[in-house]
C-alpha cells in the first residue's frame, strides 16, 4: 500500500521494525534503502517508533529497545502495587520475577554483544 508520498505509516514502521529484527541496530540510510523514503520521513517514523517504545533513538538512526529494562520497570511498578495490598505471596512471587530479571540484565551487562552469555 502507497499514497502519494510512499509507503503508508504502518508499511514503513513494519519495515523498520522487521530490519532490527534481524540485527541489533540501524541507520538512517538502510531505513531510507528499505522504504524508499526521504530522510526526514525517516526520522519522523523513528520518532513515532521511540514515542511507542518499539526501539530506542541513537544518532545516526535508531537500536533495539531493551526489553529487559522496560519490562524490570514493569516488575517494580507491580511490586508496589503489591505490597499495598498486603498479599505476602503475591509479593514474594513478583519480587522472585524482578529479581530474576536484574540477574538477566546484569548478565548482559558483563557479557556485552553476546546474546546467549552466562544466565541469557
């Protein structure tokens, strides 16, 4: 699907979204390669991307976002939550899963560019 000024929005961001499915970051020329679209119209489409929190802005064009982190967030926001409720196993089971996403995220950390390291 095309209008007059390319690929529709959501034909491009797909795009977009699919080329760092396949690698960990992209420029804004392979963007451009892949749509068919003007540079600013790139940016756009990353902006509205990094707004959505499918992938995170560096210059130049943009990487994949952190899954880990966005969903380490998500664990503590929950575990407040929890504890004023007072549910005791509710809190241990949600501060287990925010634990074991620290230890997933500190494993990255020490094993930089390795997907698979030790407790990936």
């Amino acid at each position: 699907m095309t209008n007059q000024d390319g690929p529709l929005p959501a034909v491009r961001r797909r795009a977009i979204l699919d080329l760092l499915a396949e690698q960990e970051f992209v420029t804004i020329e392979e963007v451009q390669a892949a749509t068919g679209t003007s540079n600013s119209t790139v940016h756009r489409d990353l902006e509205a991307l990094a707004a959505a929190g499918a992938l995170s802005r560096i210059r130049g064009g943009a990487r994949k976002r952190s899954p880990d982190n966005a969903e380490l967030r998500s664990a503590l926001d929950q575990l407040l939550r929890t504890l004023d409720s007072g549910d005791l196993h509710a809190v241990e089971r949600t501060m287990r899963w925010a634990l074991s996403l620290c230890e997933r995220v500190r494993s990255r950390e020490r094993w930089p560019g390795v997907a698979n390291g030790p407790g990936a």
